[in-house]
C-alpha cells in the first residue's frame, strides 16, 4: 500500500477498493477481474489527470515523498561495482554525503549524492540529507580525484538544504559550500547533476554547478524552502503554497528560465510508484548526456560550463 498525498485521496479511495476485491474469492456471479480492471483503469486516470495539472506546492510534497527513491537507491541501481569513499581528510564523515567509485553503463565514474534515508534509522543517520562542511568537503575530494584521474562526474541532489546547526556554522558551512561550487566550476572532466527530489539552496548548488543539469519531473530547486520564504515574507510559513508558486521551483519552470538543461519524465504517478522506471529514466538520461560530454576536450568542459553559470548571471541582470 502507498502511502498517499493529501490530494490523492480520491486514488486512495479507489486502490482500497482494488486490494478488497483481489482479497474476495468469486461467487460465481461477480467476475472480480474484471471489476478490478475497471477500477484499475479508472485509477490510472485519476493519475492522469491529477498529476497532469499539480501546483508546484503539490509537486513541493510530490519531492518529498517518503518512498521516492533516493540516492543510494539510483546508485544500487545504476553503479556496478560501487566502492564507497569516506571521510573528508580534514574533520569527520559526513553521512549526509555518500560518494565512490564505480562503473555506470561501461564508464568509470565518481558518483557522489546527498542521502536522506529510506526509514527513521536510516533518516537519521544521514541527517535526513543535510550535509555538514564535512560533506561538502568530501565531496570536494572525490571532484578532484575524479579530475586527477580524468573521471566523469556524476551528482545526485536531494537535500532541502545544508545544515543550519551551530556545529556546522562553527565549521564554516558557508565557506564549505562556496570551496564546492568553485571545485564543480573548476573541473576538466564531464559533471552531470540530477535533481532527484529537493534541490534545496546552498545545499544543493555546491554540487549542481554542472555542465548538464539534468532534474526529475516532480522534483524541485529553490533557493529557499517555500515554509522558509513565507516565514520570511509573511513571517506565516501557511502560505507556503503561494510561496512555492512565486519561487518557480518546478522542473517546467527551471527549463524555462534555462537554469536546468533536461526533465526527466517520471513514471504515472511520480517516481515513488515505480522506483525501478524511474532510475532506468535517470540512467538513459544521464548516459545520453555523458555521451555528448565526452566528446568535449578539458578545457572546453571547463569553459562551457563557467560559461553557462556566468550567462544566468548576467540574465538575471537583464
């Protein structure tokens, strides 16, 4: 059973239904797989329908939705003989953080992703995916190894953002954060990022700064939480609905503005109801992007990309 959105009450309602009739044994009068189908068509679509027009507030609890597949699912998923690194060399491990090597689709690869775990264990261990300067440094590391050994780069983001913790400020977060952009800006080797469900701020960009941004279709990235903006500008996070469609945090509105580069269809329904197609879709997606990458020499992935980030400036300026 699914664990269901507010606003998929109605697709609740008629799955419920589903599950007593497959427990009922036929009468001889009522075909029950036939009624299951019936219902099942309408199922798919209400999904249809419901995920064809979701507000970006919707799509906000679509990204975080707990059975969404997260990073080290995409890694099981799609990285042969993974080896995990650890370790930022300067502080501690950092959870929030997992990173290696390992083979995607007959390239060696350095993946590196921010966790939030699968279950309240798991949540907690990886500090639901908010990453310390520790992290940010550790992935610092692995970027230059990647470049060292002329490696591609590939970045799984789902963060709401970076540790807010008084440890972490101490730390020097935000120096943490801006030494990561720069590290991802300064890479010679191909770095794809995928937004797989919250690309939250500072969080997000120290390892989004990429030469192809790719992100899922429900997921989000903002510069801020909508809870956060409207605890901010109406100092009432209530209105976090009309704050996430004033951010434009959606997928279709970061193409627009041309600050991501691909969406990445996700299965009827949103990628915690078929977690398997969902990672096959990020796996062709980013082979196709490595395969346009590679061609590229050093310098021009290095350029291309410094390029890219310098034009959103200045069109924001516009």
């Amino acid at each position: 059973m699914h664990n269901f959105l507010d606003f998929e009450k109605p697709i609740a309602e008629l799955e419920g239904k589903i599950e007593e009739l497959r427990h009922l044994t036929g009468d001889g009068e009522l075909n029950i797989a036939e009624e299951v189908g019936k219902l099942q068509s309408k199922v798919d679509r209400l999904l249809a329908q419901t995920y064809s027009k979701l507000s970006p507030w919707q799509k906000t609890l679509v990204a975080r939705h707990p059975d969404r597949p997260k990073a080290m699912d995409y890694i099981d998923g799609l990285i042969d003989d993974y080896t995990p690194l650890a370790g930022d060399r300067l502080f501690a491990e950092d959870k929030a953080i997992v990173g290696g090597l390992g083979r995607f689709r007959g390239h060696s690869v350095v993946v590196i992703g921010t966790e939030k775990g699968n279950d309240t264990a798991g949540r907690v261990e990886h500090n639901f995916g908010m990453a310390r300067p520790e992290g940010y440094r550790k992935a610092q590391r692995l970027m230059r190894m990647a470049d060292h050994f002329n490696l591609p780069v590939v970045s799984l983001v789902d963060t709401s953002g970076a540790f807010p913790g008084i440890d972490a400020e101490e730390r020097g977060q935000a120096e943490a954060i801006a030494r990561s952009i720069e590290t991802c800006l300064g890479l010679e080797v191909p770095l794809i990022s995928v937004v797989i469900g919250e690309g939250g701020s500072g969080g997000a960009i120290a390892l989004a700064s990429a030469n192809t941004v790719l992100m899922l279709e429900h997921a989000i990235y903002s510069v801020i939480s909508p809870e956060g903006c409207a605890s901010i500008l109406w100092r009432n996070s209530e209105q976090a609905g009309e704050a996430a469609e004033a951010l434009k945090l959606t997928a279709q509105d970061l193409l627009k503005l041309k600050v991501i580069d691909e969406v990445i269809a996700e299965p009827l329904g949103g990628a915690h109801r078929s977690a398997g197609k969902t990672i096959d879709n990020v796996g062709d997606a980013v082979e196709t992007a490595l395969g346009e990458l590679s061609k590229l020499s050093r310098t021009a992935l290095k350029t291309r990309r410094r390029e890219k980030f310098l034009a959103m400036g200045k069109a924001g300026l516009n």
